[in-house]
C-alpha cells in the first residue's frame, strides 16, 4: 500500500476506537494500556467500575475483566484537549503480561457490547491521529520517532532538535531568501515600465542563488549516506591477511562468531557483530578480509575481497588497524585519515612488539582485550553520533533539500549566462527555477503562496504608486 492509500486508510479508520499497550515489555512496578476514539465514555461503560465523568480527571478505579478486577490509575482526557484530539484514555494496570493483555480485551469487549467500532491499534497510530487532527506537526511526530529509537545521548539530542522544528525554521528561512530574489526577478518582467521600480541584475543575483544553495549544501551534509538501520558507529579490524583479526574479533565479541584458521584468507566477507564497549557506547564491530594491496594473480576472488575490506574501512568511524608483533608496522591505505585509526598488535604472546605506539593483545592469551575495548570506548565518545547524524535530516527532508539545492544551482548557472550582466534577456527562466525551489523547499518549510510573492513584488514600489 502506498504511503497515500496508507495515509487515507487511517484517515477514514479514524472513527474507530484504537486499543493497545503503551509500555515497553520489561519488568516494572506499572504498565500503561492507551485507548482512543470517539465517544469513550460510553464504549467503556462496562470496562470500568465506576464509569468514567464528563471531564478530565486522574482517579483510581478497577478494571472489570475476564480474569477478574484490576486496580489502576486512570488519566481521563476528553476531546479536544488529548495528544490525539480526541476522546483518550490511559490506564496504569500491575505490570504483568496477562493482566495487560486481559485489560486491552476488556476495553474492547465493553466497546464491543456498546456497538461502537473498536480495534487494535496500529503501529504509530496515535501519534498518525493527533497528526491528523492538527495536534501534531509533522516534524514533532518524526522527532518523536528518533527519541524512541535513540540509543545515547547524542541521537536524543538530535530527536529533540527534529521535533523542535529547527530544520524547517532554516528551510524557511531559505525559502524566504529566495522568495525575495523571486520577487525582485518579477518586478522586471511585469513591471519594467513603472517609474521608480528596478529590478535586480543578473550580476548581483547570481552571488545570492550560490549563497542559497551552499546553505542548502552544510544541511544536507548532516544528512545520511545509508539507511537509519544501521545509523550506529562503526569500527572495522583491518590488516594484512593472517594477523589475527578474526580472532581478535572474537575475543572482543565474547564468543565464537568467526572461523580462525592458519590459511591466509578464510575470512572473505566482512562479518559485523554489534557490541557494547561501555556502559554508554555501543557500535557495530566488523571484521573484514585481510587486505593486500598486490593481490596474487588468478586470485579474484582474494582481490574482490581486498576491494570490500578497503571500502568497509573508508565509511568506518574507527578502524582497528592490526598488526602482528614481530612485523613491521602495515601503511594506511590512501584515503584513511590517521585521526580515524586506532594501532592494535596482535598475538604479543608469541613476541615482543616492535611498535610502541598501540594496544597490545593476544586472543588466546585475552590480554588487553578489556584494555582495547575502553580504548575503542574513548575514542568513539570524541566522535559525532551516526545516528545523531540521521537523526537531523530524513530521507524525505534530505531528497526536498537535494532537489531544492540543484534548481537553485540550475538557476544561477541560468543568470551567470545572461549575455549581458546588467540586463535580462531571459528572466522568466531563472523565475521560472526560483519557484520549483520554492515549491521544492515546501515540504520542510510550510511553503508560499502567490500572494506572498505579489506581497514583496509590491513593496518595491514607492509610495503612492
């Protein structure tokens, strides 16, 4: 179903009553079971034992079910003034999974005796109907999406600045610049005999479209490169073939999730296992085939291989370059900053190191292991959250910005071609690309309408005109 179909459906459900738990499953002392809809008062008249009033209230009550009654703590807030605008109701019940389960049916037996519509929620409902009932903004309820799925401080603070409406507040601001280089564009065409009334030149709008869309450009660098699935920090063991990655990796990981052998290449495909190095840092560890930078002849498979560990390794947040003791230290392949790699020796049980400058381990020994991971730990804390990152712009917000940043490129590259700089022989042109940005920007910013541009159109005039 399409994201239209899907939002239509919901639109026409909205006249069912929506039932579901609110809590996370864990252990603790209450759990909330949340309901929503019209005319809940009297849908519920046979869930509670004392029916609920005619205004909002916070009062204990008991639950009438099938496995008998139930104390709880009910929140009672009737249309309009709910999160989702209508009738609403949340009960605190024993967190325990039979009696929530045992609640949600009770509420929608009662609905059911009444002859009212009742259902399941779906997965984001509420939050759809107060979008839908205008008590929600669409930034907010997105916002309120990365907050639940935030996994450290950084992505929480990220969710939060979403919900706030920062981006639309520069997207807006952007929209507006634009406007008024729209408007001072048309003043040229349809006002070019007006005494007192001057359009802008080529020459000087140009600079002002470059401008916009390089703001455009450092937004959508906070964007993502890959889906929020995997929006989590990313830390690669990378080395010559045979140094102990694979087992290194294992020791880090705490059980047997790779195959260790002798042989040179028994890891060919980049394995990822996410873990926890401290309390507040968790990331995806990856261990990926050991890399030879001349790859033997009639080995293709070895040199696809190599190719994969060295493109893991440049969308990597920290790379664990390893080494085995008694050799000599391994180059960075081009392209990696040493401010992203962190010097691990491996199997210093079978030598002394030669290298002073990392962290010495032995997989089989399990030395050092604690130490690397604090380390890992460390340096992960300096660096900006990936999710965090994703959470700032949306693939929606992102592709409205990327399309909004090319017209405005299209148009200024439209205006620097004028064969005249001080003169237009083709305005409508450059109008005509400002507007689709305009449009394009609408999305994330709230948009125009064709009575703000006549607004600054006009206001260019002098008075009395």
């Amino acid at each position: 179903m399409s994201v239209t179909n899907t939002a239509a459906s919901s639109r026409a459900s909205q006249a069912s009553i929506v039932v579901a738990r609110g809590s996370a499953p864990g252990r603790c002392v209450r759990a909330i079971v949340r309901a929503s809809g019209p005319s809940l008062a009297h849908a519920f008249r046979h869930a509670f034992a004392h029916p609920l009033p005619a205004t909002r209230c916070h009062e204990a009550n008991r639950m009438m079910t099938a496995a008998g009654e139930i104390p709880c703590i009910v929140l009672w807030m009737p249309a309009p003034a709910s999160f989702t605008g209508e009738d609403c109701l949340e009960a605190l019940v024993p967190s325990n999974p039979v009696l929530l389960d045992a609640a949600v049916d009770a509420l929608l037996a009662s609905a059911a005796k009444q002859a009212c519509a009742a259902r399941h929620a779906n997965a984001g409902e509420f939050a759809m109907r107060a979008f839908f009932n205008g008590r929600l903004e669409l930034a907010a309820a997105e916002g309120l999406a990365a907050a639940i799925a935030a996994t450290d401080d950084a992505e929480l603070a990220a969710a939060r600045m979403l919900a706030s409406g920062a981006l639309a507040l520069e997207a807006n601001a952007i929209a507006d610049a634009a406007m008024q280089c729209l408007a001072l564009v048309e003043v040229g065409i349809d006002f070019s005999d007006v005494e007192d009334v001057t359009a802008i030149t080529p020459e000087a709008l140009a600079p002002q479209l470059r401008a916009l869309s390089l703001r455009l450009e450092s937004i959508s660098n906070q964007g993502a490169r890959e889906d929020r699935a995997s929006a989590v920090s990313r830390v690669v063991l990378f080395g010559p073939p045979n140094v102990g990655k694979s087992s290194l990796f294992n020791a880090i990981v705490g059980h047997e999730r790779t195959v260790t052998a002798d042989e040179i290449g028994t890891t060919r495909d980049a394995i990822v296992e996410r873990v926890q190095f401290a309390k507040d840092i968790t990331a995806g560890l990856i261990d990926v085939a050991g890399y030879a930078a001349k790859v033997v002849d009639g080995d293709p498979l070895a040199a696809v291989a190599s190719q994969r560990a060295l493109d893991e390794v440049r969308d990597a947040d920290l790379v664990l370059m390893c080494d085995v003791a008694h050799q000599p230290m391994t180059e960075l392949p081009q392209g990696v900053e040493g401010s992203r790699v962190l010097r691990v020796i491996t199997k210093c049980d079978l030598a002394t190191p030669c290298i002073v400058d990392a962290i010495f381990t032995s997989a089989l020994a399990s030395t050092g292991i604690d130490a690397l991971k604090a380390q890992i730990a460390r340096r992960l804390r300096r660096l900006p959250s990936r999710g965090a990152a994703l959470s700032a712009v949306l693939p929606r917000q992102a592709a409205a910005i990327a399309e909004a940043r090319a017209l405005l490129i299209e148009a200024a590259v439209t205006t620097e071609s004028e064969p005249r700089r001080t003169h237009w022989t083709r305005p409508e042109e450059t109008a005509s690309l400002l507007r689709a940005a305009i449009e394009a920007l609408r999305p994330i910013s709230g948009g125009f309408d064709a009575d703000d541009v006549l607004g600054r159109v006009f206001a260019r005039f002098c008075i009395g005109k």
